[in-house]
C-alpha cells in the first residue's frame, strides 16, 4: 500500500513537471517557467513569469505530509498555488499582492495545469493587446498615415 501511495505521487509529480514544461513551451513566445527554492529565495518551487514583466507571476509551492522540504525522498501530497502582481504603495515599494490562491490535492494535478494555463493564456492576451496598441513596425507604412488619391485629394 506504501508502495502504490509513493507511485501514485511520484506519477502526478512527473505530469505537473512535464505539464509545466509543455506550458512554458507552448508559450514560449510569452512566459518562462523556473525552479526556485521557496525556502530561501523565490516564490514557490515552480514559477512561471512573462518576459521582460517583473510585475506578474504564478508560483507553485509543494506541501508534504510528515516530512519537510529537507528530506531527499520527499514527495509532494499536494500543491499550493497563487497568482501574484506587483503593486506600487504610496512610500515607493512595490510588494507582491495575491490575486488568486489555491490549493491541489495531488490526484488533482490536471487541474493545477489548468490553472496555469489559464494564467499563461491571460499572460498572452494581454502581451498581444499591449503589442497590437504599441506596436509599430518602421518602414511598414503604418507609422504614418495611408496616402488617399483620387480627384481633389492629391
């Protein structure tokens, strides 16, 4: 019964692994997915951030069953998750402020998936947006207004 308990979350933790990475890259154009040590610097164990933004980010953090994140042959019984912006305060400093939260049993490890996709998805969107209104290509034409002929008009 150890045994399966140990296969089963060694299972769901190779599908969130692989699952993030297919996510950082099918957004590559977008998002960049790293591993960083929530102990001592970082936001979760997984982090998903939009390039060239420092503003957002979707970290996910392990959380184990009677052992720590020191134990060599821990796995993950589940996942806490959060959504994170930057805010700038009235004194200057810009803290991390949750947007969203969560957390996932292991077995439900599609669903964390989901989430982060959802947020690389959001991520995407709102690149193209800024990029569709800031955008403009030199030598292109667009810089500049259409010339229009026609009679009285030239």
């Amino acid at each position: 019964m150890v045994d399966e308990h140990r296969q089963r979350l060694t299972r769901n933790m190779d599908i969130l692994t692989r699952g993030l990475e297919q996510i950082a890259k099918d957004y590559a154009r977008h998002i960049t997915l790293t591993e960083e040590d929530p102990e001592t610097f970082g936001a979760g164990h997984y982090v998903l951030y939009p390039h060239g933004r420092t503003d957002r980010r979707f970290a996910i953090e392990e959380r184990y069953i009677d052992t720590d994140w020191s134990d060599p042959d821990r796995l993950p019984a589940s996942w806490s998750w959060k959504a994170q912006t930057r805010h700038q305060r009235s004194d200057g400093s810009h803290p991390w402020v949750t947007t969203d939260q969560g957390v996932v049993p292991s077995n439900f490890v599609h669903q964390l998936l989901g989430y982060a996709q959802k947020w690389a998805a959001t991520v995407r969107a709102s690149k193209l947006r800024e990029g569709f209104f800031t955008h403009m290509r030199p030598g292109t034409g667009r810089d500049k207004p259409p010339h229009i002929e026609g009679p009285g008009l030239s």
